[in-house]
C-alpha cells in the first residue's frame, strides 16, 4: 500500500468537495497547534506531560515545555522565559473539568552586565567560567531569570493563594551555551532543582526537546519514509523501544521547561492517596499560557489588565488531531468546561475518514469509543460510570493508583501494548503520542483485534534519553558542539540503516 500517494488523493477529492479547509487539520502533532502560537511562539505550548513519579512513586510529575525549536547556538541572548506570560498547570480532581488546584509561575530577568554584549560569557575578559547560578561563579550570567511559584486552591468560588516559594530566590537554568562557558554544565543544572513547601520540587531552565517525531514526513502531505513502512510499520520495527527508524525532526532542538513534582495526596479531592480502582485517584490535568489584555512596548513594556489565556494543551490527541484548523485558535483560548462545542470534532474525526478512504479500517461514526479521552471513564477510571464522565473536556487524565512502571520496561506504545502506566493513562517522555493518537483515531480502543492498523512515522523514542530522576527532561543540547540529525545524515540508529536518517 501507498499510504502517502493514497492519503494526498483523498485529500485532494475532499479539497475539490469543500469538506476540507485546511490541509493542517487532518496532519500529525506539531510545534505549533494553532494559528495564534504560530505567531505567539514564546506562548506556544509544545506538550504537557503528567505522570506517577517512578523515582517517587507518591508523588505526580507535571511537565509544561514551551517556545518550540530552539537552535541551541542561537545567541547571543538565547531563549528565556518571558516575563509578560503567566505559565500554569491546572487540575481537576472532581470531575467537573473545572480547575480546583492550580500552579502558577511567573518569571523576572535581570541584565547584571549591561556592557557585556551577550548574555552569557566565561572565561573570556577576566570574567570565570559560570559554574553557579548565584554568587561566586554566578558573575557570567548577564541575563539571569529568577520565578515564583504559587498554588491557587479553588473551592465553593474562593480561591486560597499560597507563595510556594516561602522567601527563596529561585532561578532559571540557563541553555548550554559551552564548554569554555559553562564547563560542567551538568553540575550548574543541579543546582536548579529546588525544594519547596508541602513537598514540592521545581526545576524551570531550558532542556532538550524530548518530544519525538519525523514532522517533515508529516507535513509533507503524510510523506513517511518507506525505509520505516510508509505509515504503516512493519512489525520489528512495531515492536522496537529504542531505535529510530526515521529522523527525529526536534534532535538537536533545545526547548524551555518548567517540571512540577507534588504528592499525590495534594492534589485528590480529598487529600489521600488511593488505589487504582477508586474514583478518587483520577485527576485531569493540563497546562496554558495567558498575556495580560494590553501591552504597551517601548524602552520598557508596559503590561496590564486581566490575563487572557492564549494557549493550553491536556491530551495531545485533540488539539493536534481533532480540531479543525479554523477552531484552533478559539479551542486554544476556551476554558476545556466549554469543550462540548467542540463534540463534532471529537465524535466523527476528518482523520478517522482520511485513514477509511485508503483502506485502514475504522469505526462509524458517532465515535463514542474516543469518549475515554474526553470524559472520565474506564479504562482509565476503572469503575466510573456515566454518572462520574463529567463533560467532554480536554484534560490528560492520570489515574494516580496505577504504580509506574520499571524504567527499563517502559514501552512507548504504553496503554496500548499493556504499560498501563503511560498515555493516555498520563503521558510520559517516552510515550510515542504519535502513533499512539494515530491508532486511536483509527479505532483501536474499540477493537484491537479489528482496527489495529500499526500507524506509525519510525520515530519511536527521544534522541537525547530522558533521565530516570527528577527533572526527568535531559540537560540541553550544547551550542557549541551539537548538530541536528536529519535525512542523510547520521542519527538513526540501529542496524537495519548502518546510523543514517533514509531520504525516502
């Protein structure tokens, strides 16, 4: 089968009939969701993680990566958080899709030497090496970001604010600009991990992309590579956990992270931890990024007004496969408490009739085996009826019952390969969305059996491996000495490709 020749057909026949807008609607995930990020990056949301804490198994890891593709040796300022974007993480522990405990971080930044004519320098001019985020070894960081972190407790239309913080200065970790610059960059980076009140741990700092996927095949009209099936993969390259089969598009690609590590007990309805067939243990999470109402720019920016959510990201299935082009932007900025004006989309995907027209089998619409992935339901909460749904909403739901699994174990196709511990139960750095989302648009909640179509790009798990610890995500690429990994040249790994990204 032909699966690119065959999907660009359909596309055109759709084009010709008026059914399809937009190309992007139907392709795989991105960098840039909607419209709106494409032109806001620094607000662009590039996946939001959540997961039971394999290193800490009661406790919850949330992830908010941000300001996607970001070339490592891009100076001489970089890439810092932006001081005008509240960045949140939100939870719904009741089932109303509504957030009832929500994290917040706001970032300043300081230019400690305004004479130097890049934000970062080391030994050079009689200034030393950085090897400290604060004092002594701290002199050559320029730009310097400092954030606070604040837990908003919503109950009865009151909120109860707490300063995580407590009165410590807690900084950003800078890219890695170097070896001469930043000489153990390994050691400056540990030094951003900080303990907070109740429990809490926090690291903010750019890291390497840990998302994975070969976004050029995809957005050329469903182009994969045939070394890797075409979009279909063969069975051993199915069944492979730690090889690359196609070109990874963000290797070598840094981005900005902010990684949250709270017990569990803080975050259920009712303060305890519970087992995995207990209602109790399910929470919807999901991140978003606002900008204050009015910015006034000119030798210092001037923000102010209510803050106007511009982004937000739960389960990476909806907004990047679901969601039609011409309602990104009004998905991107509504509240997931409203998201049954988005039903139609959720209910008979333009995917799922893309994948049909060349031969994939699917389910017919309405497709009421997607609900899982927008409602609280089994198999995620075991025993939750229709009473306990709540309405369709887009959070990544995390049943904090299920214990992690052993890292060596992990499979990237997680729930679907019984990990039960990954996505969408949750969604960890290995898990392959990718293929995985793909799959359940073509039905195989419904029937594994029959609507088992192994969908896939070849691109089947970071280049740079996650850690087994807190922070999770990996340091960031080094400017000076890193290199992308892309078609002809090396990078794929194993065998079958002799370490050499296939063209075709």
């Amino acid at each position: 089968m032909n699966l690119r020749r065959l999907v660009m057909q359909r596309v055109l026949v759709l084009l010709a009939a008026g059914s399809l807008s937009q190309p992007s609607a139907i392709f795989a995930a991105s960098h840039r969701e909607a419209p709106i990020t494409a032109l806001d990056q620094k607000a662009d949301i590039t996946v939001w993680y959540t997961f039971v804490s394999p290193e800490h198994p009661d406790h919850v890891i949330m992830i908010l990566n941000v300001d996607p593709f970001l070339e490592p040796s891009n100076g001489p300022n970089y890439f810092p958080f932006d001081p005008g974007i509240l960045y949140e993480m939100k939870v719904d522990n009741n089932n109303d899709a509504k957030e009832d405990i929500t994290f917040q971080f706001q970032f300043k930044t300081e230019i400690r030497a305004p004479g130097v004519f890049t934000g970062f320098v080391g030994n050079l001019a009689g200034i030393p090496a950085i090897t400290a985020l604060d004092g002594p070894g701290s002199e050559g960081l320029s730009l310097r970001q400092s954030y606070t972190v604040t837990m908003v407790q919503t109950a009865n239309g009151s909120n109860t604010v707490t300063d995580l913080t407590s009165g410590k200065t807690l900084y950003a970790v800078p890219t890695n600009v170097g070896p001469r610059t930043m000489p153990d960059y390994n050691t400056l980076r540990q030094q951003g991990i900080y303990s907070l009140d109740n429990g809490v741990r926090v690291f903010a700092g750019t890291v390497a992309d840990p998302f994975f996927i070969d976004l050029g095949a995809a957005f050329d009209s469903l182009n994969f590579r045939a070394a890797a099936g075409g979009g279909v993969l063969i069975p051993t390259v199915d069944n492979e956990d730690r090889y690359n089969f196609a070109p990874n598009t963000l290797a070598g690609y840094n981005v900005n992270s902010i990684v949250l590590e709270v017990p569990i007990a803080r975050l259920t309805r009712d303060g305890k931890v519970h087992g995995r067939n207990e209602k109790q243990a399910v929470i919807g999470t999901y991140g978003t990024t606002s900008r204050q109402r009015t910015t006034v720019l000119g030798d210092t920016s001037d923000d102010s007004g209510s803050w106007a959510q511009v982004q937000r990201m739960g389960n990476p299935l909806i907004n990047e496969l679901i969601i039609g082009t011409g309602s990104k932007d009004k998905f991107s900025m509504d509240d997931p408490v409203n998201d049954s004006q988005f039903a139609s989309f959720f209910l008979d995907p333009l995917l799922a009739k893309i994948f049909s027209s060349v031969g994939i089998p699917v389910p017919p619409a309405p497709r009421t085996d997607l609900l899982p992935l927008v409602t609280y339901a089994p198999p995620i909460c075991v025993l939750c009826t229709a009473d306990d749904a709540g309405p369709v909403a887009d959070l990544l739901r995390l049943n904090t019952g299920i214990p992690p699994q052993d890292p060596a174990r992990v499979k990237r196709l997680a729930f679907l390969v019984g990990d039960v511990a990954g996505f969408p139960n949750g969604r960890r750095l290995t898990d392959d969305v990718v293929d995985i989302a793909a799959r359940a648009v073509a039905g195989i909640l419904a029937d594994p059996s029959k609507y088992g179509t192994r969908i896939g790009d070849g691109v089947n798990t970071p280049t740079s491996p996650p850690l087994t610890v807190f922070p999770f995500v990996a340091p960031a690429y080094s400017g000076r000495d890193s290199a992308h990994s892309g078609p002809g040249q090396s990078g794929c790994t194993p065998y079958l490709y002799e370490g050499v990204c296939p063209v075709n």
